[in-house]
C-alpha cells in the first residue's frame, strides 16, 4: 500500500515518495533515532504475505547487507511495521546514469571514470557470490561528488511475480517471472538482459557483464546497444542481432571498444570471464588516452608538439610566419592562451580577498589543472591536456582549491573542505589524504611520495600520499616576528624545499629555502611572495605584478645574479602568492589577477534597474551604506597593485575619497550605529587585525583588536550592533572552517565564539532591535539562512527552504533577504515571535561569483524598496599563459 509523509515504521518517518516500480514503492523517510536520511523500499503485497518468498528475501538481504563498498548502495535493514515489510536502504543523492544519458551521450573521459566504479561495484558482489541481474542505467547513481552508486543488487530474485509489468520499453521496464528456481526464470530488464536470461536459461556472474557492456555502450553512444517496440522486439535482438558499432564516438580507445566487445558476445563461454579484467583495460585507457586531436609529426621535443597544436587552433599564425619548420624548438618563447570553459570563469583561493587562478602546470608539461566555476555553483578542477582541443572536467572536485601534481604526472591533489584529497589525473574515485585546518595555504608533492602544504598561521605539514600521520617541518619563531609559513615548494632532491615566511618585519619577510630534516632554513629573497623552482636552474616568483627570474644553485641552495624580468601582467593574492607554475621540460605558465569588475546598481523589488552610484566600475570587495543613507563605504581592488583600499563616496555631492590604505588588504568597513565611526579589517602589520577611523574621513586610524587577541589570518567584520556595544564577526578556526565570534567594543573586550560547528558560518548580521542574529551555515551540505538568539538560546529558527547565503535585515525588523543559490534575491516576512514567511523571489541577480565570505554583493535600502546591487561585467577575464621555450629570453 502507499505510504503517505508522515507515516511511521518502527523508528523512520515516511518524508515524501521517491518512485515505485516492480521492485515495490521507494520513499524518502527519516531515521529518527540516527538523525540521517534513508530510503524505504516497501515490498509488494505478493512478497510479503508469501512465507517462502519472504523467507527467501530475508536471507537475500541478509547477504547483500554484508556488502561494503563505496560504489554498492547500502542496506541499513528490514522493518516490520503494521503489516508493511520494508528494507531501509543507504539514500543516494543525485542523478541516475539513465538521466545523464537523457541529455545526450557522456563524454568518453567522463564515461570511463563512472564505468571504473561500476565495475568495482560489480567486482566486490561477485566476489562474495552475489549477482545484481538487473544492472541498467536507471539502477546506477551519479552523487555530486561524482561517485558512482550501484543500487538493488541482487533484489530481482527475491520479487519474482506472476506478470511482466506493463509500460515502455524505452524507459527500461524490469521483467520478472514466477518460476520458482534460477533456470527457466525471466529476470531483469529487456534492453539490459543477456541473451541466456532472455531465454529463461540459468545465469550467473556474466549476466551481470553483458549488462555492464550494455551501460556503457548507451553511456558513449547516448542510445542502447539492443532495442524493440516491444518485449518480444527486444528479445528478439539481444538473442540475434549485433549493436551498430558506428555509433561509437570518434576516438574510442581500442582497448574500450575489446571490452564492450567481449562484453557482448552472445555466448557466454566466449564473453570476458570476470569484470575485474574489463576494468583493468578501462583503466589503461585512462592512464594512456589516445589523443582527440590532430597529430602533428614532431621528431624531437614531442612534450612541445600538444601545445603547438593548441597554439595552431587559437590562430598562433605568427608562430607559423616565424618558423618555416617545427622539428626542433622555436628559437623564441611561444605562448599559448587557456581560456576556461564557455559559462565559467576560473577561481582561486576560498579565504583570499584579491585573488589568482587555481592552477597547476603538470611536471611533464602536457597538461594544466584548473579550477573554474559557474555563477552560482561551486567551483570544480578542470583538466587542459596538450593533446585535447578543450578541457575536461574531473568529478568529485567540488570547492577544490590549489591543486598539485605528482612527480609522475599522473594524479593530482588539492583542498576542498578541510581536507586534502587526491584523484587520477584521468579522473575516477576521490581519496582522502588526510584532515587539514580550512585555511590552505598551497602545497607539494615529493619524489618519494611525501607532500608539504602550509597552513594559515601554522608551520609547514608533512603528510605520506597514501595518508597517515602528519608532521610540521618547520618552526615558527614567533620571537624573529614571524606570522606564517606558507607556499611550499619541494626542490629536485626531494629534500629541500622552498616557502615563503611572512611577518611584521619586512627585513624577516621573504623567499626562503628549507629542508624536511630542519636544519635548515636560508632567505633567498627578500620579497613577500612565493617562488617555484625550474629546470635547469631558476627561481621564478611575482613581485608586484612582474614575473621575476633569477639562477639558483639548487646544490648549494644560493641566488646568483640579478633578477631578470620574465613577463609583466601576473597576478598574485593576498595570501602573498604568485600566478606560476613550471614544468620540468622547459614550459612555465602564468596568470594575471582574477578582477570581478562589477558596477553598484539601484534596482527595485521587481529587478528594474534605477541607476548607478559610487566610484565607476571596479573590483568592489564589499561595500556597506551609512544608518543615514547619505554615504557609500566600498573596498575596492586597485587593478595596478592588486592593494585593497577603502573609498567613501558622498552620494548626494558623488565625490569619492580614499579614507584607509595599508598593506595588501584593507577591507570589510561596518559603520557604528550613529554613523560617525567605521571598523574595518586590514593586515598593515602582517596579520589581519581590526581598526577604527572617523567616518568624517580624517584622523588616524585606530588599533581597536590586535593580532595577539585573535591570531587568526582571516578576521571578518560583518556588522555592529545596534546599541553599539558589540561587532560580530567570522574567523576560521583549527581544523574546521569559519566560526561566528562577538566581540565586545570596549576597552579591555575579549572575542568569545557565539555559533561554532565543523560546518562554515558567516555573514553574521544582528536585527535592528537587537536580541536576534541572522547568518549563513553549511552545516546541512549546502549554504542555509539561521536566525538564533542572542545571547543565545535553545531557539533557532530556518529562514531559507532550499539554499541560501548573505542574509541582511530591512530597518524596522519586518523582513530578512538572502541571496539564493541561483542567484536569486528572496525575501521573508518576519511577524511577532518571531515568526517567518515562506521565502518570496524578488528578483534575478547578475551578482560576482567570488568567496561568499568575502565580498559583499547587495545591500537594501531601509525600507527594502530598492537594493544596491554589485551587477557583473560583462567584460571576459585573463587567461592563465602557457610559454614553451620561456629561456629564450635570455638570450635577450
């Protein structure tokens, strides 16, 4: 029987219905004892009220719950509730492979990764016996995180009934039949079923590799391999026709196109024997992919020709007027663009106000790792490789940051999360390397499988790639005026290793060279930046926005010369690292800074644009309106220096002034109450601390929260109470990611944590009438709106339903807006209680993409009748620089 929201079995709540099929009805339902989501699969009434089918099904289960695989669904149980058996089941979030392929073939460097975990999926339950006899596109889930979930194995046998289900082939319907032992049973899908489960005839483990060959010729043809009208057409062809082999795309590597081969041969004597070598072979053609691109017939120096043939489709005609030949290397540097993929743009560091792409040149030299993101979604690693003519995504990659090579080229590593993890350079299966604090600070991977990455205010770790205890291999000496070390950068002899050291000493600030046994620690050069190390003997670094050159004796661990200039227009961010990377074959790459030109425009509750304000279009970081209305603070980015610094703009004279500068970053202005002060963040001092200045613009600024207080790289201000006693603002914490501090402004007033979690909290912003705080948690999995007490209570209400970030409270307290996930701004009543409203969209924003912690995108008016928008420009990004014979420039 159906099963309404709200229904009870044993200890699950019924919570809303999935789908229902042959296999029985699916819902969604709380486990109220465990706190977490599960799938309830009812049986049908002709499997539970039959003793010996039911039986058959509890031992069944029994068997597939001992199954513990990250690609196999889990079974949590059975539960016997008012005359309703049902087995509660692992939910998996996400797609079906089945309605990926609705929207057309999957890619073959996406298709492959997925078919690798299936295969292991269907490996594992072989091993232990288990056959899934129903394997098709629609019982395989894709999870966000790019994991691949087999769902119902081995559940066909148990739900044996007595008539073929009735509905449209196409949409793979599961045939069953009655009989009651394995032979001369009908079980399965008729685009999927093997052709001796087509004729009733027993089964066993090869079945399931038929099937597998099926699912993935539909995955890179976007159709099956057999199809039919009807049940009597479908059989019909698995038993005697072949799959038209045309269809597979372009490029198909010869060893995938063996496996779906023997995957299908009709005769199972003569089909692959086990999935384990199926996989095996896909694995291989991950490893080695056959080039999509045109070759071009290079004799020497074949690391150079993929780059030339990305140089040639981008119109690189001047190369070709320049060099009658490519046999051997161009005499001068050649430089090649890539851009992100069409919709995106690239991103950078999650905690870093000014910013340059997260990338990474392979050390072979045939590959660049990127991150990119579109408007809206989180940001993802994409793969440049030099034999393809586009980029490819890498599943599972979500918020990645900071990525890195190993040696061999062949897996790559990055942060997402407070953890760092690592996944094939071909895509396939994330891993987990270990646990780190959310404030990354880049990274390196050793010969020897050791890497180093810095860690905000923490000395540099040492962790094995295959996880494992992680070490420090650095001291911070505090006493010298050192704040952080960060930047690492392992040297050939895989035991010295460049960082970068920085502080409120200048003198003590730098490039430095160490080593993983610590004992030794040498300043190479003085400038606050990062430097990486190439071949055959250079330390390249940014200083400014110039790419800076100079030769280092990588034996003797010394400088040599004068730096030479190696290319103007390179970012770097202010975590003091540079845009560059280089490869051990003679190529560099590099970027310019990632600048979110936008304009601040007034547009009303129903999105009619009203007219722009402030200082002409620029990077504005954030951006906060006097109580009066009268004035506009605004951080802004110089695009020259990349130095952020405060603007006031009188809005009824639209005259505009610098009123605080310092450092790389001065930043987050909050106005006091009465509008006669502002706070604000800035690392002057070599740490973020807090200041105060008149809002009248003159006098100095004021130290109100030194660093010693609240040692924290990433101090946030997000608002000011309304009686004016205390600011509140977001800091991360060791190990996890930002917490919600209050501070009180008074003499002597120490920071306490008023909302802490493992999840991400921000944007902290207190209602006019003070008693009640809004801000924005990760805490579910995505970004949700709170509203809690202060000081806080048992109470806490949900204000946004289904994503939602930067919530900001209308001046009388009778309305809360948030961004959402689309980019949408929402608005919710509040009433007495407080109560809250169903959120109400008022209109689409073209807000940044950028750190949501960081910037500001929208302010209301007080009456919530307009709202000072952040619009994008439409104006397109740097790209990152790939440069091939980059040492010719010093034959300059």
């Amino acid at each position: 029987m159906a099963l309404s929201p709200g229904k009870r079995l044993g200890p699950y709540e019924i919570t809303a219905p999935i789908g229902a099929g042959g296999m029985g009805e699916v819902n969604r339902a709380t486990d109220t004892n465990l706190k977490r989501q599960v799938a309830i699969k009812v049986l049908p009434a002709a499997v539970a009220s039959d003793p010996e089918r039911l039986a058959r099904f509890q031992r069944e289960a029994e068997v597939l719950a001992a199954l513990n695989h990250p690609n196999i669904a889990h079974i949590h149980g059975l539960e016997n509730s008012d005359g309703n058996i049902a087995l509660v089941m692992e939910l998996v979030e996400g797609r079906t492979i089945a309605d990926r392929i609705a929207q057309g073939a999957i890619p073959l460097d996406e298709a492959l990764p997925i078919a690798t975990q299936i295969a292991e999926a269907l490996e594992a339950a072989h091993e232990r016996g288990i056959i899934h006899r129903d394997l098709k596109p629609a019982n395989i889930k894709l999870r966000p995180d790019g994991t691949v979930k087999v769902l119902d194995f081995g559940l066909a046998k148990p739900f044996e009934q007595t008539t073929p289900l009735p509905g449209d082939l196409t949409q793979s319907p599961t045939v069953l039949s009655p009989a009651p032992t394995l032979a001369g049973v009908l079980l399965g899908t008729a685009a999927y079923m093997s052709p001796e489960q087509a004729r009733g005839k027993a089964v066993d483990k090869r079945t399931d590799v038929w099937a597998f060959g099926c699912v993935l010729f539909e995955m890179l043809t976007g159709k099956k391999p057999f199809e039919g009208d009807t049940l009597a057409d479908a059989v019909a062809a698995i038993v005697k026709n072949e799959p038209d082999w045309r269809a597979l795309p372009t490029g198909t590597p010869a060893t995938v196109q063996s496996v779906i081969a023997r995957c299908l041969r009709k005769d199972p004597a003569q089909r692959l024997h086990d999935i384990a070598d199926g996989r095996f072979q896909i694995e291989e053609a991950l490893n080695n992919p056959v080039a999509s691109a045109p070759v071009i017939p290079v004799r020497r120096h074949r690391e150079w020709a993929g780059w030339i043939v990305a140089a040639l489709s981008l119109g690189a005609a001047a190369f070709l007027a320049a060099r009658p030949s490519i046999d051997s290397p161009p005499g001068d540097p050649l430089s090649v663009p890539i851009f992100p993929p069409e919709k995106t743009a690239f991103s950078g560091a999650i905690n870093t106000t000014v910013n340059v792409p997260s990338f990474a040149l392979s050390p072979d030299g045939r590959a660049v790792v990127f991150s990119a993101e579109t408007p809206g979604d989180k940001p993802m690693l994409w793969v440049r490789s030099m034999d393809r003519l586009g980029p490819r995504q890498l599943a599972g990659t979500e918020d990645a940051q900071d990525p890195l090579w190993s040696p061999d080229s062949r897996w790559i590593a990055f942060f997402a999360n407070g953890e760092l993890k690592k996944i094939p350079a071909a895509g396939g299966a994330v891993q987990v390397i270990t646990q780190t604090a959310a404030d990354f600070r880049g990274g390196s991977w050793g010969p020897d499988g050791t890497i180093i990455f810095g860690l905000g205010a923490e000395p540099i770790q040492r962790v094995n790639d295959a996880g494992g205890k992680t070490t420090t291999v650095t001291i911070i000496d505090a006493s010298g005026h050192e704040g952080t070390h960060r930047n690492p950068h392992l040297l050939p002899n895989g035991k010295h290793f460049l960082y970068s050291i920085f502080g409120s000493r200048q003198d003590r600030s730098g490039v430095y060279v160490g080593s993983l046994d610590g004992k030794t620690k040498k300043l190479l050069v003085n400038v606050s930046t990062n430097a990486v190390y190439a071949p055959p003997g250079y330390l390249l670094y940014v200083d400014g926005n110039t790419l800076w050159g100079q030769k280092f004796d990588v034996e003797r661990l010394e400088v040599e010369g004068q730096p030479f200039l190696v290319a103007e227009h390179v970012g770097r961010n202010t975590a003091m690292m540079g845009a560059v990377s280089a490869s051990t074959t003679g190529i560099i790459a590099y970027a310019d800074t990632l600048l979110h030109n936008g304009r601040l425009s007034w547009i009303d509750r129903k999105g009619t644009p009203l007219g722009s304000t402030g200082p002409l279009e620029g990077d504005y970081i954030d951006f906060r309106l006097s109580p009066d209305e009268q004035r506009l603070a605004a951080s802004l980015v110089d695009p020259k220096t990349n130095i952020v610094e405060i603007w006031l703009t009188d809005l009824a004279r639209s005259s505009t002034t610098r009123v605080s500068s310092g450092g790389l970053v001065t930043a987050s202005p909050s106005w006091s109450p009465d509008g006669t002060r502002l706070m604000f963040r800035s690392n002057r001092n070599g740490i973020i601390e807090f200041f105060e200045k008149s809002a009248a613009g003159g006098g100095n600024d004021r130290l109100v929260l030194p660093g010693a207080q609240m040692p924290s790289l990433n101090l946030i201000p997000s608002d000011w109470s309304p009686d004016g006693r205390n600011v509140i603002f977001s800091a991360p914490a060791p190990g996890s990611e930002n917490d919600l501090w209050l501070w009180p402004v008074t003499a002597g007033g120490r920071p306490a944590k008023l909302i802490a979690s493992p999840a991400n909290q921000m944007h902290g912003n207190f209602s006019p009438a003070a008693g009640l705080v809004a801000y924005t948690s990760s805490e579910t999995g995505k970004f949700e709106v709170y509203v809690e007490t202060i000081p806080r209570s048992d109470r806490r209400w949900p204000v946004s339903t289904n994503g939602g970030y930067e919530p900001r409270w209308r001046a009388d307290g009778r309305e809360i807006y948030y961004l959402s996930e689309g980019q949408k701004l929402m608005a919710v009543t509040v009433g007495a209680g407080p109560t809250f409203g169903i959120p109400t969209p008022l209109f689409q924003t073209r807000v940044q993409p950028g750190v949501m912690a960081l910037r500001t995108h929208y302010v209301p008016s007080r009456d919530g009748q307009r709202f000072l928008v952040n619009t994008a420009s439409d104006k397109p990004g740097s790209p990152i620089t790939v440069v091939l014979n980059w040492t010719a420039i010093l034959k300059k």
